[in-house]
C-alpha cells in the first residue's frame, strides 16, 4: 500500500535542506516550549536545540510545564533575556498573545510552533485543515457513515485543535447519520490518560454495544487512554481517531483487535528542525519568509503503520 501523504495547502512546503541554511554562530536563540511531557513536544524541543547547536548557536531553554502561569513568567523572562530570536512551541493564544506581542515590540524576531499569532513572523506548523479533513474522512469511511461519536473537546482555544475539530464538523454536515454525543468530552492536561480513560470508562457502561460508533480527539494522548479503555472493556467495535503519532498509539495499531481507526503522525521533529532554520535565515538578512511554513503530515493506519515508522526514524 502507498503512503498516504496529507497533502499541504496554503504555505510553504518545508524541505529541511541542511546545505543551504545560514550560520547562527554567536547568536542566542530563546527556545519557549509549553511544555516537554508529550511526543510532539520532545521532540519538536530536541530537534531545535540540535539546529541551533549545529548552526553555531546557542540555545536558551525554558519549558512552562503545561502551565499557563509558568508560560506567561517565561515569556516575561524571554524579554529581559533579550535574545536574537524567540521559538515559541504551542500554547493557548489568548493566553500567550499579549506577552507574544511585548517580545515582538521589544524588537526581538518572533517565530512560532503551532501558534500563529499576528505578532509571529513565521509559524511552523502541519496543514492542520487537510489533517483534520482527512482524519474525518478516514472515520467517515470506516463508520459507513453511520453512529454516534464520542468527541473529546478540552483545548478549542488552541488553534491547531480548533481547526482540525472545525473540520470534523465540517465533514458531518454531509453526513447527517453520523452525530456527536452531547455533551462533549474534555480532555485535561496533566493526567491525560488516565482521565480519558476513566471517562470513557465510564460512559461504556451507559453505551451498550453498537450505540457508539468512533471516538474522536484532537491529539493523541486522550485517544491513547480512550483506546486502552476500549481493550480493557472488550469494546474493540469502536474506533478511536486523533493526531500526532505517538509512538504507544502507534504501537497499539499492532493488536489484531486495536480499536484504533486511524491517527494522523505529525513530524515534530521535521517541524522543530524547520523553524530554526527559519530563523537563520532570517537572521541572515532573508526577510521573505512565509507567514507560515507546512510540513506534512502521514495518515496512518494498521496497513501502513510500518512505513510511517521507518519516515520518521521511529524505527
């Protein structure tokens, strides 16, 4: 089987190319991550401390710990810091746009992971709308377009989030057979797992077999506890569908009874990479950068789970 590529839309293709990206000898890069608990976050951190050491930089690390307060000190202390260029990786916008505004008046250059805010010069991210079309066209099919879908929606002020459940919805109004449970599920940060567990745990007992058709997520981490939910319970008729890869999802796509549908792998490290090379550029004196740049993104099912491993060096 071929591997699904989601194709990416609006924006720059990402393409990593190491021969072409300027030195960042002697600069100082400020490395801002909403936190470092999660797959797409270690990774995405890791990949940009290697770019800026391996261009000649010097990486300023700090990490909020999934916490709003933390992320708005930090990027208080990125400001007095005052280092050539700012990475910031994810957060809420409404939470982190009036301090992502003081950096970028304080004439420091602001990039961002998954968060494109105005005041951002260039947002790194995947084609989170034809991600998102895609993963509910892939629960569309699998459905036959019929059933009931349990929806985890905790985080719809983060963008990325919103546009790929905007899409889910999107692809529902041709489906009218296939509805979301009200009310919605949220997911919470930390103890994701074992949250999403529970609840689903929980509403299993309430949702005898064949009223639940698909259980869908934004990212990966409640669909991950969603789905060893659904093993434990013996409820395997029902689909589980979300976004990054992460690798114990991935590895649950192994079971002949995975009660995983489909998962959509980012390529955070791709991602990561691609931002600061980004900045050198920039630093460089190449001022044309696209408002955002797309690195794609790999639907992945049990059929093609072994090939997206190997792309992204997960085996």
């Amino acid at each position: 089987m071929a591997l699904a590529v989601v194709s990416v839309g609006l924006g720059t293709l990402a393409h990593a190319d190491d021969n072409d990206v300027p030195s960042l000898a002697g600069k100082r890069i400020a490395i801002s991550m909403t936190g470092t608990s999660h797959y797409f976050d270690v990774k995405a951190f890791d990949a940009q401390v290697a770019e800026v050491r391996r261009l000649g930089g010097t990486p300023i690390t700090l990490d909020a710990g999934r916490n709003d307060k933390n992320l708005v000190t930090q990027l208080q202390t990125v400001v007095t810091q005052k280092p050539d260029a700012v990475i910031q990786t994810l957060g809420t916008l409404s939470v982190i746009d009036p301090w992502l505004k003081r950096i970028s008046k304080a004439g420091i250059p602001l990039f961002t992971i998954d968060a494109p805010s105005q005041y951002s010069l260039n947002n790194t991210t995947s084609d989170n709308v034809a991600t998102g079309k895609h993963l509910a066209d892939q629960l569309v099919a699998d459905s036959g377009a019929k059933g009931n879908i349990l929806v985890f929606n905790g985080f719809y002020g983060v963008p990325v989030c919103a546009i790929r459940y905007d899409q889910l919805k999107l692809a529902l109004k041709d489906h009218p057979e296939l509805k979301i449970i009200d009310p919605e599920l949220r997911d919470v940060i930390p103890n994701t797992v074992q949250d999403a567990y529970s609840q689903v745990s929980a509403l299993l007992n309430k949702y005898p077999k064949g009223s639940v058709t698909a259980i869908w997520s934004a990212w990966d981490i409640p669909q991950l506890g969603a789905s060893k939910a659904l093993v434990d319970a013996g409820r395997t008729e029902i689909k589980t569908y979300g976004v990054d890869g992460t690798p114990e999802v991935l590895e649950l796509l192994k079971r002949s009874d995975s009660p995983v549908g489909a998962v959509i792998a980012q390529q955070p490290a791709l991602i990561g990479k691609t931002a600061v090379q980004n900045v050198a550029r920039y630093l460089a004196g190449q001022h044309d950068l696209p408002r955002e740049t797309q690195v794609p993104t790999l639907l992945t099912t049990a059929a093609n789970l072994e090939q997206v491993q190997k792309l992204r060096g997960d085996q």
